[in-house]
C-alpha cells in the first residue's frame, strides 16, 4: 500500500479564518490541498470553515463524522500517491444549520478570506453584471437577511461587518471565468449598491477581488472511483478524491490583509492573472468542451478514451495550436507547443475516468468563455475555425439528447428547459436557427452574422449526415 501522508502539524491551533463556500471535488483536491501544504510548511492558523449552499448536507454530516478530514489521491497510470487533508476546522450548510450561521460566519470577527468555487453559473451574471432578474437574486434582494444565493450571503455578511465596523475581506474566486475577480466584485459591488450607497463604497474601497487561475482534472466520484480508493487506502473514505497529480494556481496578489503563504508551497502571486487564465480556459477547458460533446455523441465514456482515437487526439492539438493559441497573449516565458503537449498527456491520464458527459454539463455557462470568445477573434482576423465550429455544433447536437449509439445523453444545464422546448418543437436548419436566438450564449452579434451562422449550420449538417469522428476527420488539417 502506498504511504499515507497524514496532516503534520496541529489541528488545535488552526482557528476559523478562511471560509470556503462550494466545498466539492474540485476544491477538495485543490484550494484545500495548497492550504494543507502551507500548513505543513508555516505556524499558521489559519484553518478553514467549508460550506455548500444547496445539495450536500449528507456529504458534510460524513466529513464532520470524520473530524473534517479526508484523502486525496493522486493518480497517474498505475501510480498513486495518498494524503490526508486536514485544514477544514467545520463545515456549514443553511438546510441543516440555517442561513444565520453562514451570514454570521462571513461576519466573523477572526475571519481574513473567503475563497469561492460556486461554478460559472453561481454569479448570477448578464452580460458582466448582476443579473437583477435571476430568480435567485430577486428573491435575495427583496429578503437579503435571508439569502439563497451565494452572492446574496456574502454580501449580508459584509453588510454586518461593516455595520459593525469589522475589518474587510478579499473574495476569492477559483472558477474557471476569465476575469474570475472583476466577475465577482461586479456581482457583490451591485447587490451592496442596491442595498445602501454607503455600503457600496465600502466593499469598492476597502474589500478585494483577485482574480485567479485554478487547475487540476478532478472528476466527480463514483462508486468505482470510490472502490478504486478504498484498494489503495485499505479502507473505505467516503469523503476521499481522486484527481490527478498535477496542480496550478495562479493568482492576483491583491489582498484586503493578511493571506495564507500559499506562494511557498507552489501556488504562483502575480500582478496579472488574466494572460494565464486565459490560456488554461482557450486550451484546457476548451478542448475538453470539444472532446465531452464530440466524444459522447461517438459513445466514448471518458476524455483518456477519446485520446485513444487518432483523429480525435490530433483535432484536440490542432484546435489547441491552431485555432485556440492565435488569439491569446501568452504569459511570459510559456511554450505553447510544450504546454499543449501536456494538456494532451494529461487528458491521456487512464486512472481518471474523467466522464465526457461530466464536462458536458452547464454548456450554456461554458461555451462563451471556451469557444464563443475566440471565434468573434477569428471572425475579425478572417481565421479558419473548423473544429471550433464543430464544437459549438456538436454541443447542439449534443443537447438533443441522444448518441450516435442512440444512448441517452444527459441534459444539465441552467438553460435546459428552454433548450428542451426548442428540441422538441425543431430540428435541422431551424433548431439550430432558435439556440442561435439564446442571446444568454450567443449575444446578439454572433447570431448576426451570416458567416458564423452559416458555419454552424454546415458543422450540425455534417455532424448528422456523416457522423461525429468522420467529421473531425475531415476538418483536420494535412498532417
Ligand atoms: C472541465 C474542468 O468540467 C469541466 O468543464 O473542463 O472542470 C477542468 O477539468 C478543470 O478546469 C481543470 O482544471
């Protein structure tokens, strides 16, 4: 059995000082990773209060059986490497600890951080502001002593800090938006705007936003993945993650007060995170987006099964270093054919079991980001976007639920009902015609010009007549 590293130092001394809202895989095998690394390395007490908002209470009364501590393995091939995390001091969720607890906990006095993985649609945004008619933040604002929304609870929180004349808080958003930081000031500063101007000027004034970059490949677990620990560990952890062994956080050094060491342990501080968010967005993220819907509507289960296809291996680089790289302005210092070459290596990682389907949920939040950004690029410059249209059309074609195995693909989306209607009532030029109209997705420029539309439609055409591989196959370019 491999060695278990097991947190070292004392868990007496950490006090509440950072407070995660989102606790889920994703920040269970990152955030509180660095965190756990820092508190091996420093004195310090800054021990962590993790929260969910909305599912979850069974999967935190297990954590608190545990004394909040769990394993993390990290796997590549046949290797794997445990630890045991232990920086979460409690856990809090409203259904089962009432909303007061969590305001009162972003009003604690010993409080320095709030770190943030709420996923895209979390902010509640339109357009880069505060989507006032999100029915979430509608009902916030009409009660916000009593929030649903986690932009509605961080902002009572900081309402009572400021009432009480408390010291401000950085907010720190480890989702994968470019601008992550500005996303969610711009959320928080219109919520405290609507409820006093004076309130307003503090959090624009004296609280903090960094932006940041996160990465590590963690799926979701599941009862094989679950198995597949338990062999390792020798004992179940019902609480425990596999991901992968790499890790990246980059992140704006803009703190309202004091912040965990993380520089120390690897994470990188630096004055502008966007060329890096960016990069691992237009490259990571967007390839997995073409991957989960090309690979799902073939059958493939996972991102490692679709690098076993030839053509689907060499469209994800040629996307990557032909379509997606021309429109960034890369980090100093980054080679973007070596870290292409790792994404790909990565993504060939067979003990992750990352599920196509996985990736393919919350389309209508990642697309923009992913793909839609870089085409208004390309559309400018007179680009080719072969496979980048292919993604965008495979994610319709997608949406219509159904493989090309005629296996049933799962629809989660905050847009799903709209896009079902359409589903049901369309097909062909015209279905693709009423998602160009989801201006929540396209805006309005997108669908206004007749190169992009028309790009579209032959992609989902091709997509539906000759089949998924056939037609990345036929939008590779000579090798
Ligand atoms: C993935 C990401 O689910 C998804 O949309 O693209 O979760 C991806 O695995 C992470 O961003 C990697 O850092």
């Amino acid at each position: 059995m491999p060695e278990l590293l097991r947190p070292s130092y004392h868990r007496t001394r950490l006090r509440p000082r950072m407070f995660h809202i989102g606790l889920g895989a994703f920040a269970k095998a990152h955030v509180l990773v660095f965190h756990d690394d820092m508190l091996r390395r420093t004195e310090s007490d800054w021990g962590v209060v993790a929260a969910r908002l909305h599912s979850g209470v069974a999967e935190l009364d297990l954590l608190d059986e545990a004394d909040g501590i769990y394993t993390v393995g990290e796997m590549s091939g046949d290797d794997i490497a445990l630890r045991q995390v232990g920086a979460i001091v409690k856990t809090l969720h409203p259904a089962r600890d009432g909303i007061e607890a969590l305001i009162a906990q972003v009003a604690d006095p010993d409080l320095c951080l709030i770190t943030l993985t709420i996923t895209e649609k979390g902010y509640c945004l339109k357009d880069g502001r505060l989507d006032r008619y999100h029915p979430a933040i509608e009902k916030d604002l009409a009660s916000p002593d009593r929030p649903e929304s986690a932009i509605g609870l961080i902002t009572e929180g900081l309402r009572r800090r400021w009432r009480a004349g408390l010291p401000p808080l950085t907010i720190l958003s480890c989702d994968n938006l470019p601008s992550n930081g500005e996303l969610c000031y711009a959320a928080i500063r219109d919520f405290a705007d609507h409820l006093d101007a004076g309130f307003g000027n503090w959090v624009r004034e004296a609280c903090r936003f960094p932006s940041s970059m996160v990465d590590r490949i963690t799926p979701a677990m599941t009862q094989a993945s679950h198995k597949q620990l338990a062999e390792v560990l020798g004992r179940p952890d019902a609480n425990g993650i596999l991901c992968e062994p790499f890790r990246q956080w980059v992140i704006e050094d803009d703190f309202a007060g004091e912040r965990p060491a993380w520089d120390l342990v690897g994470a990188e501080l630096v004055d502008d995170v966007a060329p890096f968010e960016k990069m691992k967005l237009r490259l990571l993220n967007g390839s997995h987006s073409f991957l989960a819907y090309a690979g799902a509507l073939a059958g493939l289960e996972t991102i490692s099964d679709c690098m076993l296809e030839p053509d689907l291996l060499r469209a994800c680089r040629q996307l990557m270093l032909e379509e997606q790289a021309p429109t960034l302005d890369m980090p100093y210092g980054v080679d973007i054919a070596l870290y292409a070459d790792t994404l790909i290596d990565r993504f060939s990682n067979s003990a992750l079991h990352h599920k196509t389907v996985q990736i393919a949920t919350d389309g209508s939040q990642k697309l923009p980001q992913r793909l839609l950004a870089p085409v208004r690029d390309h559309l400018k410059t007179g680009r080719a976007w072969p496979l980048t249209a292919l993604a965008i059309a495979g994610w319709m074609h997608y949406c219509r639920g159904r493989s090309e195995q005629g296996g049933n693909l799962p629809l989660n989306d905050p847009l799903s009902a709209r896009i079902k209607t359409i589903a049901s009532e369309t097909d062909g030029a015209k279905y693709v015609e009423e998602l160009l109209t989801l201006s929540e997705i396209f805006s309005t420029d997108l669908p206004a010009s007749v190169i992009f539309s028309t790009r579209i439609q032959t992609a989902y055409d091709q997509l539906r007549s000759e089949g998924v591989l056939k037609s990345v196959a036929a939008a590779l370019s000579p090798a």
